[in-house]
C-alpha cells in the first residue's frame, strides 16, 4: 500500500510503497477514505516537533473496517470509523476518571501499537513509526482497536475524518474544555480548520456575539458563512488584535479562543480579556515557545487561561455526537472542505497551509 512517509521531522516527505500486515489482537486494519491535512502533520513535517522516524503521516482521518483482530468487540467489517490521534489505555488514572485526553498510558505517545510493535514497514522489513498511532496519510493503516470509533450511518467520510481532529478540537474547546454559556461574546484568534470549528462550536453553545479573527480577510468570510456575527482582519502589529477587540466589546470578549499556537496570539488573547474572562489555548506552538502577560492585573480582575486539548475529548462518546449533530443540519463541517487532493499532492499541501490558504485539505487516498 501507499502512504506518506517522513523519514525526519524538517524533511521533505514522499510516496512510499509499504508493506501492511494483518491486525493483530486488539487491532484493527482501516482501509482510508478521507484524511485531512492539519497543521500538526506541518509543525512535525517542518521539525518543529521532534517525532520518531520513519514515519506514515497524517492524524485526521475515516476508513472502512477491512479486518478485525482477536478481542476487538465494539467494530466489525465493513463499518466507518473516525480514528481519534489519542487512543485511550482505559487503565491509566486519567482514563479512568473519564478524561481520555489526558491519558499517560496512550500508545499514540509511542506512534505504535499497544504492544509497542508496528505492522507497517518497508519490503526490507525495516519497520515505520505510525504518526500518532493512526497514520491517516496512506491507503490503509493498522490501528489500535481503542482508536476507532463507528460513526452513524450516512456520515460522509470526509465529515468522519474532521471529526477526528479539528471539529473535536475546536466544538470541545467550546462546548467541554470552556462550557461557554448561551449569550456569551467569545473571539476566536486563527480561522482555519481548528479556529473555524471553534466558531461552530460557539454557534451551538448560544453564544452571543462570535467575533472571528484572522489575518487572511478569506477566511474571515468563512467564519461569516459558519456563523460568526463580526471580523477582524488582523494587520500584523503585535497589540492590534486585542485593542480592536477591546474597541468592540467595551471592556473585551469573555471568552477569547487562540487557534493558531503562536505567542504573539496567545499573549494578544490573554490581554483582550475583560476582568473574569477567559482565554483558552488550543493552537499549539512549537517545542520551547513562551508567551508572557501582565500579571497584576491578569490576577486582580480574576481572568483565567485555559489549556485546551482535544477539545477534553471522549471519543467514543463524542465523535458520534458531533456526527449527529452535522446529520441533523447544526454543525456543517462538511463547509471546511475546500480542496480535495490526492497523497501525491501533499507537499503542494504544505506549501499552500504555511501560505494560510484553503482551510480544510482532505486527502482521498483512492
Ligand atoms: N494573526 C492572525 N491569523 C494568523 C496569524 C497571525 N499572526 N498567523 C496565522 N494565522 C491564521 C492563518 O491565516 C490560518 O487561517 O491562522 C490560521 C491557522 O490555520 P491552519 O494553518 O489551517 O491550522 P489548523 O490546522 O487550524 O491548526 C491550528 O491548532 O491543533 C493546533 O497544531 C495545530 O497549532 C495548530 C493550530
Ligand atoms: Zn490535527
């Protein structure tokens, strides 16, 4: 099979012919429908995360059930499954307090299979690393069994492959990491396909005014036609953002969102806040970043900075519910696909994403 390999983090990735083997007890082999192209698969395709190597790409991805190992009881052939990139181990403490996300004992630590094994290598028996255990860049991937997640019928696959990163990413952030209240002004600082789930998700949680940001005035427009009620086209000075959203709120937004993982955004979020607002930080940065904020009056107007990964996702409870919500017409993520491509494409991929253009690329393997 086929699959896009990064030999190391900060090279340029290729089309590799691979060899797959069968699932072994508690796997499963997914044949890939649809995978998206995150900006977590760059930060590690620019080196700016350091991750293991060789290893098969991508993290957002939906495929058919093509084989089922021993021990595997809740999927069988045949079915769709959004993969999440943080399977569960359901032993640690964080599991068993129901907060997967948190996970220590994930083999997605490992970009391996619970066994710490590989059933991907090269036709010299070298064997791969699978980004985040899933490894979505490819016509097919052997994945943890805890990792798959069945979706409703007639979810579209590439609606399935969102849900397993962004969408969960970003409605979490709102819905679970935030519970923002109906009525509440939220901002949302970064407007791709992260930021504009954010803005989905502020639109399900009632919020009053969504004010969307973003330094590409086209994907401001986007967040208009998701449901964002103002923007801001961000110019590039570094207090610009909060000043303007201060300007428009009076005192600032309650909940100010950071999608991007830059300091300079994360520090603009925090210092936009109105006293007892909240900034929550779901871009991530690369290794080593820090960002800074005034602290007396951070303390004394009681603001708040949340971490938000994953959006606190439970995805075996989720990733179905955000399925039926886009079923019943409240959460249109199919609106993110903006350009289909194919795994030959990605580096082109690349390219356009670090331009800040299309939103949402999805990959179709087939
Ligand atoms: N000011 C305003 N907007 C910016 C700036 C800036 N300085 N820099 C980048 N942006 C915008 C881009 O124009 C783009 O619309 O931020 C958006 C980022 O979107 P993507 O590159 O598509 O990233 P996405 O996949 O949404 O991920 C965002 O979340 O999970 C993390 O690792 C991921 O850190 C990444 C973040
Ligand atoms: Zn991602």
């Amino acid at each position: 099979m086929r699959a896009v390999v990064l030999d190391r983090p900060g090279t340029v990735s290729r089309i590799e012919e691979l060899v797959l083997d069968d699932p072994g007890p508690g796997e499963i082999r997914v044949r890939m429908a649809a995978s998206g192209v995150c900006h977590s698969d760059l930060h590690v395709r620019d080196g700016e995360w350091q991750r293991p190597g060789p290893i098969v790409l991508g993290h957002e991805g939906a495929g058919i059930v093509e084989a089922v190992g021993a021990g595997v009881e809740h999927l069988r052939e045949g079915q769709l499954v959004a993969l999440s990139w943080y399977a569960p181990c359901h032993a640690c403490s964080a599991c068993r307090n129901g907060r997967e996300w948190l996970c220590s004992g994930s083999p997605s630590l490992r970009h391996g299979l619970t066994d710490g094994t590989s059933r991907v290598h090269r036709s010299n028996g070298q064997a791969l690393y699978s980004y985040l255990s899933i490894g979505t860049l490819a016509e097919a991937s052997v994945v943890p069994g805890a990792a798959a997640v069945p979706m409703p019928d007639g979810t579209p696959p590439e609606v399935a492959a969102l849900i397993g990163c962004c969408v969960a990413t970003g409605v979490g952030a709102v819905t679970k990491t935030a519970e923002v209240a109906a009525g509440s002004t939220v901002a949302v600082i970064g407007l791709g396909g992260v930021g504009l789930s954010v803005v989905m998700g502020a639109v399900l949680a009632g919020a009053g005014r969504i004010i969307a940001v973003d330094q590409v005035q086209a994907k401001t427009e986007r967040a208009i036609e998701l449901g964002a009620t103002e923007t801001i086209v961000a110019d590039g000075h570094p207090t610009a953002i909060a000043d303007a959203l201060r300007e428009r709120t009076g005192d600032g937004p309650e909940f100010v969102f950071e999608a991007i993982g830059l300091p300079v955004t994360v520090g603009q979020a925090i210092a936009a806040l109105p006293p007892g607002g909240t900034a929550v930080l779901v871009g991530m940065t690369a290794y080593g970043q820090r960002a800074s904020f005034e602290v007396y009056p951070f303390v004394d107007g009681g603001r708040r900075i949340l971490g938000s990964n994953y959006g606190s996702a439970v995805a075996a409870v989720d990733f179905p519910r955000y399925a039926e919500l886009h079923l019943a017409g409240r959460l249109p993520i199919d609106r993110l696909v903006d350009r289909r491509i194919r795994l030959d494409q990605l580096e082109d991929a690349f390219d356009r994403m670090r331009a800040g253009e299309f939103v949402r690329q999805v990959v179709l393997p087939g």
